[in-house]
C-alpha cells in the first residue's frame, strides 16, 4: 500500500516546480521579444538592467541613460520605438528651428551647448566678450520667439552704453552707432577709430601706443580741437621755440604744429619748403635726406644750410666740373645761386660769354659739357673735332687752299667760327 504521507509529499513537490514556469507565463510583458530574459535581466531581479545599447544604432549617452525602458519603448514589443527628439520632448520652440534638436543642444542637458558652434552656422558668429553673453541677453523672447528676427545692430543691445559715454561723448560729436566701427569684440577699451590715420596717424607711426586715451590730446568737448603740446613731455615752448629757429611760419601753436608736421613725424612735411626755400619734397632731391638736419647743420638756426656735405658734392668732384664758370665758389650760398631749384645748371651765360649752345645750330646737339670739354678738370679746355660731322678729311677738303691760316684744331675752329656758324669768317 502507497505511503499516504509520501504521495503528498510528492503533490507539492511537483506544484512548487511548477509554480515559476507557470507564473512567467502568465506575467510576461513582452509579447514580441526574440531576446532571452538574460540578455535584458539579472536572475536577482527583473528590475536590473544589464541590457548593452551600445550594440544597437543607439547609444545611451547623457541624460539618456537614466531612462527607464518604457519611457522610449514599448513593452509589448520593444521594436516599437520613440526615435525623434520632439517624440518625447515638447518643442519650446514651437518648430521655429526645425526638428533637429541636436544643432543647439546636446544630451548632457538642454543648458549644455556650445553657443559659438551654433552662431558658427548663422550670419551672426560669436566672438570676443560675446561668448560669455546668455542667450536671453540678445534674444530676449526665447525660447518661443525665433533667434532668427533678432536684431544685429550694435545699438540694440548697447544703446545705454552708447547714451552714456562721456569721454568722449558719442552723442555730442555725432559718433555712429554702428560700436565696430571704434571698438572691438574683446571689450569696449580701447577704442579704435581707424579713419583717424588718414587725420593723424595714432595707430602708426611714431605716436601709436603713446596716448591713453582721447583726451590725451583733445582736452575739451569736441574733436575738432586738439592739443600738440599739453601734457606732452617733449614739447616745452623753450626746446621747440630753439629747435624751429629760422622756420618760417612757426608758432608755438598746435594748428601750426599739425600744418608742418601732419603725419606726426619729427622732421614734419613743411610742405611750402619747395615753393619758399628749395624743392625737397619733388626734384632731384625728393627721397635723397632724411631728417632736417641733413642740410642744416646748424641745430636751432634753419637760416643756415649746406650742399657741400653730401657725400656727392666733394670739392674734388666739384671744382672741376666748374672750371671757368664764372663766379664759381665752392661755397653753399654759391651753389644756391646758380642752383636754385636743386638742379644741374644751365649756364645759359655761355652762349653770352663763350659759345651759343642753347641758341643757334648748337642748340640741342650736345648733352653734356662733357661733349665738348673733354678734359673733365679744365673748362677751358674743349674740342669741335671729335664731333661726327667734323671728321679732318672733310675739313681738309673744304677749308686747304680756301682758308687762310687754316688748322685741322679746335681753336683755329672757334677762331674763324665764334659763333658756330658756317658762314662765320
């Protein structure tokens, strides 16, 4: 006979085995998974997830990793799958910019993107002291205004800044509004007014990084007034009245300071030096100095000046290309006199003392002196033989036996020729 206890027993036995099967068949949630339980969950609990979406076309990144499954799929068959941000995120932004969230924002959080990459893509790019601005500081209606209907003109955010500027002061001297016209991204110090070189030169030349500000040299309200001298350490009245000795026109003045010396350099433009004193500026002598000082050797008296301390004008060289000019010194003033214009002279009193060459049948059949006085330290010496025109066998030819007391020689030439004339006896 069957033990009663055993066969018991044995009944719930087999229940309790077959307990788990039939509750996992009764409670499962996915109606359509492929996926064995293991692959998604623990045996210590279904509510562990060890599930690897890195193996799927979508990583779990950022915030997305602290979802639960259900808030993206569902559970009866997870192929049914929210895959658009706007799927599960309202649009604050009411489809002003498109779907794609992922142009601004990224998934460590809707604060988290890089304001200069997405400004990158508009006609508005972000530098300098802009990165650091919030966004609703220009786009004041966000999110459900569109960015793109902001305005980019520098007063509409920086109007305030523009009515209060006091020194100077933009409203009185009429400044415009457009900031990047003086100022730059990095911040509004110092201000940059590039048009100010074709005025002055402040951002070249020898006053750039001297001046702190606008007032360093315009000290009252508008900029039509300046100062060359006020606050400046070189330009005490007693060093420029003693440096400018001589200078015509000088005053102690900064209008008359800007009119000689307009790009600010020291040695000045003094422009009506060609037509009062000498052309340096144009002629031969335009880009042959440097500074004042090359010509007037006497510091403090410009009255003074000299030629013969060029490199070029030795009295070696210079005496005897003036051999037998009348008048001739090798002295400054003397080159001066015949040189007013800086230029090689004509000596038109040749034709009157010596020998018609700018007038007559001489006239402009010669370049240089060297043509004819061909010894270069003896004026006095000259020659019309070695002219092409005058070769002996024609001379021979034309003067033996009809001209008495002819020579084939230079001086029986001008002799009989004084004026150069054929006709001349």
């Amino acid at each position: 006979m069957i033990d009663k206890r055993k066969w018991a027993l044995t009944l719930v036995m087999m229940a309790v085995w077959s307990l788990p099967v039939f509750a996992q068949a009764q409670q499962n949630p996915h109606k359509h998974l492929k996926r064995d339980c293991v692959a998604c969950h623990t045996t210590s609990s279904f509510k562990e997830i060890i599930f690897d979406h890195r193996k799927t076309d979508f990583a779990l990144e950022g915030h997305h990793q602290k979802l639960d499954c259900q808030q993206c799929h569902s559970l009866e068959d997870f192929n049914r799958v929210k895959n658009q941000c706007q799927e599960c995120h309202e649009d604050v932004h009411r489809a002003k910019l498109g779907s794609n969230c992922e142009r601004c924002h990224s998934v460590n959080g809707w604060m988290q993107f890089n304001i200069e990459s997405i400004h990158e893509q508009t006609n508005f790019p972000i530098l300098g002291r802009h990165v650091f601005a919030d966004c609703q500081s220009c786009h004041p209606g966000l999110p459900a205004e569109d960015p793109a209907l902001t305005p980019q003109r520098c007063e509409s955010c920086h109007r305030t800044q523009y009515m209060e500027a006091a020194n100077p002061n933009h409203i009185e001297n009429g400044f415009s509004t457009n900031c990047q016209e003086c100022h730059q991204m990095n911040g509004w110090q110092p201000g940059f007014y590039p048009g100010h070189d074709a005025l002055f030169p402040i951002f070249t030349g020898e006053h750039a990084s001297v001046w702190a500000s606008c007032s360093t040299c315009h000290i009252t309200q508008g900029f039509a007034v300046f100062s060359c001298f006020d606050g400046c350490h070189e330009h005490n009245q007693a060093a420029m009245d003693a440096k400018h000795r001589g200078m015509g026109g000088y005053r102690y003045e900064s209008t008359a300071c800007y009119n000689c010396h307009p790009n600010g350099s020291e040695d000045g433009l003094a422009s009506d030096h060609d037509s009062q004193f000498f052309p340096i500026f144009s002629g031969t002598h335009a880009s042959q100095w440097q500074a004042c000082s090359d010509c007037h050797v006497s510091p403090g008296d410009f009255k003074q000046f000299s030629c013969i301390e060029c490199h070029a004008h030795s009295q070696a060289q210079t005496d005897p290309v003036h051999a037998a000019i009348t008048g001739y010194v090798y002295s400054s003033q003397s080159c001066y006199t015949c040189h007013p214009r800086g230029e090689r002279g004509e000596f038109r009193e040749h034709d009157t003392l010596f020998f018609p060459i700018y007038s007559g049948k001489h006239k402009g059949a010669w370049k240089s002196c060297a043509d004819c006085h061909n010894d270069p330290g003896n004026r006095k010496v000259f020659t019309c033989i070695d002219c092409h025109a005058h070769s002996r066998d024609k001379m021979d030819a034309k003067h033996l036996g009809e001209v008495n007391g002819y020579r084939y020689e230079s001086q029986a030439c001008f002799n009989c020729h004084p004026q150069g004339r054929q006709e001349d006896n």
